[in-house]
C-alpha cells in the first residue's frame, strides 16, 4: 500500500473524487498462486505459486508454458480512512470508505467517489495487478507493484453513504454517481 495520502482541505462528510490517471508497472516480474479447495484437497492439488515475468515494454506477460498476455494494470485496493468507530475485528462488513476491491475495470481513465470520514481523507492505494480476471475469483491474477498517477476533487455537492465507481465499461458492477455536477477544489500527486 502506498499512502494514507492527506488531501488538504478535505473534511469529514465531503466526497473524495478520484481520478486514476495513470497506472505503471515498477516490476519486470509479477506472481501467481493457486491454493487448494476442498475439491482440490481431494484430488492432491498442492499449493502453488508461479514467478511470472513481465515485459514492461511490450506490456505483456509470459506464461510458463509460452503464452503471453497483454497487460492491464490496476490496483485491487484503495480508499480513504475509516470512521473512527469502525470495528476492524469485523473486516466483512460492509463499509462506506472500500479497501479491497479487486475489479480490471479499475485501472486508467476510471473515476471512483469515496465518503470522507476523517480530516484529509487519507487516501491509499496498493495491491496493484499486472493482469487481474473478474475479482480474483479463481485467484487469476498476475500481482505485482505498481505505481500510480491519480487526481484528486473534493466534492462537496456529493453526499455518499458508500463509494461509487465510474468506468468505461459495461461490465463493471460498481454504481455510477452523476459525473456532471460542478467539482471543488483540485489536487494532483504521483
């Protein structure tokens, strides 16, 4: 994770904007895992992980067995602090400021709307993927470090229990807030 980041001015019951606007990979070498199910166990799967080099060039993958993939990076975490009363001993509980997210439609030229709950924001970022299928579901994912360009508004015509997503996909299941309402103040770091 890199961050928490500070967002001046930011406050308590606005909406963080955050536009990603670049995301690179700062690795020539990503990872892979599959651990056992319970159907798995039964057929004697081990657990496995899989170095896999990443030609940042050409930006694809290579497989073990010769394949290449093109990538697509983005960054399976990120959000702002959590309200001070959150209870972290209850991680699956629905929450208003995200974490984990793990969806490919995430990565450049996505737009996400966070509820700020502490002064600053705090904003975080990490968990970065080279490749990742639909939420890692089948743990498909190439992982690796990544570095990331984002832009930063704070919305203060918003008022958002839980965050909200824009992409330009059709297959993101996140929801989408209006993108047209006139924005606040702007902030910009890499």
């Amino acid at each position: 994770m890199t961050g928490p980041i500070h967002i001046e001015g930011a406050e308590p019951g606005d909406v963080l904007e955050v536009r990603v606007l670049d995301v690179r990979l700062r690795s020539d070498w990503g990872w892979n895992m599959r651990a056992p199910t319970s159907a798995a166990r039964e057929t004697s799967l081990d657990f496995c992980c899989r170095h896999v080099p990443l030609d940042r060039t050409r930006n694809v993958a290579r497989l073990p067995w010769g394949r290449e993939l093109r990538l697509s990076p983005c960054f399976g975490n990120f959000g702002v602090a959590p309200p001070a009363n959150w209870d972290p001993r209850k991680p699956n509980e629905a929450n208003g400021f995200s974490g984990r997210i793990d969806d490919r439609d995430l990565g450049v030229g996505c737009t996400a709307y966070f509820p700020i709950f502490v002064a600053g924001a705090l904003f975080s970022a990490g968990h970065g993927h080279a490749l990742l299928d639909d939420g890692a579901a089948q743990l498909s994912a190439i992982e690796t470090a990544l570095a990331g360009t984002f832009e930063f508004h704070i919305r203060r015509n918003l008022h958002l229990a839980t965050p909200r997503v824009e992409t330009t996909s059709a297959s993101a299941s996140s929801s989408t807030v209006n993108a047209h309402a006139p924005q606040g103040r702007s902030r910009r770091t890499n």
